[in-house]
C-alpha cells in the first residue's frame, strides 16, 4: 500500500467556506436523511427520473415488507427527496418520484459507488 509523508487533512482552501466542524455536521445531516436500510435502494430505483408507482417499487425490492416501504418513503417524502403523487382515481393510485433536490444525489451516490468498487482487497492492496 502506497504511503506519503505528508498529513492528510481538510483543506482550508475550501471553496464553500467549511470548516473541518461545519463540513462533519453537513454530512453528517445528510447522512441522517440518508439513513435506513432501504433508502438507497428505492433511491436507485428511482434514479431514471421515472415515476413509479408503490406496486412497482414493491416488485422492485421484494424483500421489504409492505410497512417498511412505506415508512421509508413517507420519510424520503419528508426530507425533501421523493415526491409523491396521488391521483384522484377509483382506485387511487399512487407514485413516486425524485425531486430536483433528490436527482441532484445521482452524481454523488455515484462517487460513493465508484470509491466503493475502488476499494483494496483483503491484504491491502490497490485493486
């Protein structure tokens, strides 16, 4: 594994004006909006900008229960993230969809994506 001598830390030259302090508590807010064992599925699944309806994303990710799905988009729709959309239908029908707010974490989830598949093997090693 390669080393440097040189201590890695925040940059003071940062562009957004962050602190190391206010940097932590910002991704720390963003990761408690985040946070949930189904969020970044049902995000993923809704990353075509497509709506979906709730059956759809139920087919999607098969092993959430009914109750969690529906807790954990309840949540997203609170945050900010996923609009819902009731159509005044018999029966009713429902869909889901990102905001702008929330299409605007495709390029970030997709760096997490990219420095995850990056990672080293086992013994330490730059893959």
């Amino acid at each position: 594994m390669a080393r440097t001598n040189e201590k890695v830390r925040y940059s003071p030259d940062s562009k957004s004006g962050h602190t190391p302090l206010t940097a932590a508590e910002g991704v720390t807010a963003a990761f408690r909006i985040l946070e949930g064992r189904w969020k970044m599925l049902i995000l993923f699944h809704l990353f075509s900008g497509d709506a979906l309806r709730f059956s759809e994303l139920e087919r999607a990710i098969p092993a959430v229960s009914q109750k969690m799905l529906i807790q954990q988009l309840r949540q997203l729709e609170g945050d900010g993230v996923v609009q819902r959309i009731v159509y005044p239908e018999v029966p009713p029908r429902v869909e889901y969809r990102l905001t702008a707010w929330g299409l605007a974490l495709c390029p970030a989830l997709d760096a997490i994506l990219t420095w995850a598949e990056a990672r080293p093997g086992p013994q330490g090693d730059e893959a």
